[in-house]
C-alpha cells in the first residue's frame, strides 16, 4: 500500500490538532496503514496540495483542495467521533 500524506490541521497547528493526530495514529496502528501525519495550521495546507492525500481539520476552511477534507470537530466534542473515524479510514483505504 502507498504511503498515503495525511494533514491534520486545526488554527494554530498546537492544541486541538493535536487530538486528532492521536486518534489518526492510533487508527494507522489498528488498521495497518502506512501514513506519513502532518500536524499543521491550517493556513499551512496550501503548501501541501501536490502531495496531500486527506486533510482532516478542526478549523473551518471554505477553500476547495484536490483531495478530500474531513471535518474533525467530533474529536473534541466526543459527539460522532465513530463516523468521523469511519470516513477517515474509508478515504484512506481508497
């Protein structure tokens, strides 16, 4: 399996991001996926559209990218957080 870059954005790049970065990773170990997790800002994503597999980010972005965007504020809230996993892992088993 290729080694999917998957971005994992919030505003400052520090706190909430950093939630979602350890819900993907443990998702990476789970699964047996081969991911190369980029904790970022989200004014950083631009920087990454040529080599971007997902972006899953806290922050809202109303910009349009060549790769999927996974809203990811049920980690935060605890509310959702199954289907948000669920659509994370069904983008990255593409």
């Amino acid at each position: 399996m290729k080694k999917k870059q998957v971005l994992v954005a919030c505003g400052a790049g520090i706190a909430t991001s950093t939630v979602v970065n350890g819900a993907i990773e443990d998702m990476e170990k789970e699964h047996g996926l081969n991911l190369d997790i980029r904790q970022i800002k989200i004014a950083e994503v631009s920087s990454y559209v040529d080599t971007a597999d997902l972006l899953v980010t806290t922050a809202m972005t109303k910009k349009e990218y060549p790769f999927p965007v996974i809203n990811a504020r049920s980690f935060l809230t605890g509310i959702g957080t199954d289907e948000t996993k669920k659509q994370i892992l069904e983008e990255l088993q593409k």
